[in-house]
C-alpha cells in the first residue's frame, strides 16, 4: 500500500524502513505534522501514518477522504487528535499501536521518581562544577511509602510492580478494577482517598473528557502535602496553572512530567536559542524540584521496534480485507 508517513524524524525512518523491507509498502515519509495544511501531501496516497501531535480532527480527514486516504495508522496507543466520528462518517478505518512500550514508559516514569526524590538532576550539575556540599539533596526511603496509581491498565500495573520491588504500598485508582494489581496488595479507593493518603502519585490513564484535568485545584487541596506528582501519560489530565500555585504554596513536594498540555508548541523540536513564548512551560522550568522531560517515555529501541511491527501488521490486515483487532471506532 502507499503510505504518507508525517512527523517523521530520523529515528523514525529507520525503525520503520527496516521493518517494511520484507513487506515493501510504499513509503513516502514527510517531516511535517498532519494537519489542514498539510494533507494536501497525501493526495494519492490510500493511507496515511501519524504520531501524536498530527491533528486529524474533522476538517483534515475531509480533506484526506476527498483526494482518496481510507486508512489513518496510528504508530502511537493514544487516539485523543482524532476524531473517530468524523473518520466514521467518511469510511475512514483508523487503527493503532495498542502497546509498544509500557515497560519503557513506566520505567521512565520511576527514573522520574528517583531522580526528583534523590534529586540527581541537581546532583549531576553540582558535581561537575566542583561542588560537592550535599545541602538541598536530602532524600526520602521509597520503602514503605505509599503510591497511589491513577489507570492501571499495562503501564499502571507496570508501575504497581515495580514499585513493589522497592517495597511500597500501593493505592489504585480505575474505573476498572485489574485483578493482577490486587494479587500485588493494590489496593483500589476512591480518587480522595487516594490523593490523601499517596505519597506518590503516578496518572496512567487516558485523556478523555472524564480525565481532563483530573489534576486541578480542587484535586490539590485533597492531596497529602509535599506529594510527588508523576504525569507520562497526557498534560491535559494536569492544569498546568493549578500545579505551578500548589508548587509554589509546597503543597505538591515533587513535580515529575514527560508531558504537557500545551507541548505540541515545543516537543520534538530542537528550539535551542530561540525564545520560549509559553510563559506557564517557562515557569515550570524554574523551579528546582521540577523535572519535565519531553514526551520520552515510550523512546526504547524495543518500542520503535515495536511500533514499526504493528504499524504494518494493521496494514496488511486493511489492505488484505482481514479484520484488524487494533482498529478503533467513535
Ligand atoms: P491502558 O489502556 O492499558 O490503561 C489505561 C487505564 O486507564 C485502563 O485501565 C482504563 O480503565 C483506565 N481509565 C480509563 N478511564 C479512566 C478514568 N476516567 N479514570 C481512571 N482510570 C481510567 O493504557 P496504557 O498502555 O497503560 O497507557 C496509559 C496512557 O499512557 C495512554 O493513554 C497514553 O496517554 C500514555 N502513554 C504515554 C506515553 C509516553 O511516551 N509518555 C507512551 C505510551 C502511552
């Protein structure tokens, strides 16, 4: 099949052109994201591939149906820049990369934890000017404190075991339960009891209208002052403005993100020596007990492997008339 692959970086080309020479799919790949500007580049082309920022909202896809595109491949599990219902009403399929990399995620998501708590961010600058005071690096023992899981689907279970292993209590949170984070002692409570009693909290679920700022300032008066706050999942489920007051207040301890509302303004970009307009991103920056990574988690050898194998699978199954089990519907 034809295929325009947007947002493509290096990485990209070559996980996926190694992964399609036994297959040999058509593949033209395109710097740019996906959007109404843009589509125009696909004309011809039956299906397109996109990863997280491309915006295929309603006025994209019709632009992609009207020049011939009948499939959108996702190389990415989140599917909140599409709009399933207007790719339904064109008979547009849309299909995904379900899991690639939950352990890459929630391991990146416990780098984030140690890193914040031990404060080896700051210790790795310290060192290499020559300073070697310890002032400002105490830690905390993550034995026995207690970590409250927001979404314990892979990524969240994941976590939940690893977590284990340093000897933590676990509290959960999902609108389902998972049996296997129970076997582990998780314990599923309600979100306020949950906020109240974790000394870390990690959100491991998807950004859906339920979940948009699940993270806002009522959330925060509920929380157990000096909390360590961990997003890798979507910066819609924080409001950016509420946290950066409760940084500012101490009653979050510890802010720990690879994602960010606003971050399809600067992510995956090199801007270094340009000038930084978002003055929230920029505040966040500042403070030492912030540390923000840019949407990195899943960016494993075994995840671009991963997503590359599944991308075409999804492809192959379209093309061929088979039902595709990663094809996801409005
Ligand atoms: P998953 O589908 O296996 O698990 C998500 C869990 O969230 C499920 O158990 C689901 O029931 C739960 N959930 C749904 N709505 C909820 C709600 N309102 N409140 C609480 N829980 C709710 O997904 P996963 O593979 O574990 O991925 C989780 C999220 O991680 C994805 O949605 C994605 O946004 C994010 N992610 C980030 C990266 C990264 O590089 N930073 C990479 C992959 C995934």
């Amino acid at each position: 099949m034809k295929v325009a692959v947007f947002s493509t970086k290096a990485y990209d080309r070559q996980f996926l052109s190694a992964a399609n020479s036994p297959i040999q799919h058509e593949l033209v790949f395109f710097e740019p994201r996906l959007n109404r500007d843009t589509a125009i580049l696909a004309a011809g082309f039956p299906a397109v591939c996109v990863f997280v920022h491309d915006q295929v909202d309603a006025p994209t896809l019709e632009l992609l149906a009207s020049r011939g595109t009948r499939l959108v491949v996702l190389r990415c599990a989140g599917f909140n820049n599409v709009d399933l219902q207007a790719a339904a009403d064109l008979g547009i399929t849309v299909v995904r990369v379900p899991a690639y990399s939950p352990y890459g995620v929630a391991e990146h998501a416990v780098g984030l934890i140690l890193s914040l708590n031990r404060k080896i961010h700051r210790a790795y600058n310290r060192v290499r000017e020559g300073n070697f005071s310890l002032d400002g690096l105490l830690g905390f023992n993550l034995h026995e404190r207690t970590v409250g899981i927001v979404g314990t689907g892979k990524i969240g279970l994941i976590l939940g075991q690893i977590m284990k292993g340093f000897g933590c209590n676990l509290l959960a949170y999902d609108v389902y339960r998972n049996p296997e984070l129970e076997a582990l002692g998780g314990k599923y409570v309600e979100l306020p009891e949950l906020f109240a009693n974790s000394d870390i909290i990690s959100l491991h679920c998807p950004l859906t209208p339920e979940t948009h700022h699940l993270i806002n300032t009522e959330a925060i008066e509920k929380i157990k002052p000096g909390v360590m706050l961990i997003n890798t999942s979507r910066g819609a489920l924080i409001d950016t403005q509420a946290v950066i007051e409760g940084l500012k207040s101490g009653k979050i301890g510890y802010l720990g993100v690879d994602v960010y509302e606003q971050e399809s303004e600067l992510f995956f970009e090199d801007l270094s020596g340009e000038i930084i307009q978002d003055d929230i991103f920029q505040r966040l920056t500042t403070f030492p007990n912030v540390l923000i990574t840019g949407h990195q988690a899943f960016f494993t050898a075994e995840a671009l492997y991963n997503i590359a194998e599944t991308t075409f699978a999804n492809i192959t199954d379209v093309e061929q008339g088979r039902s595709c089990a990663n094809e996801i519907r409005a």
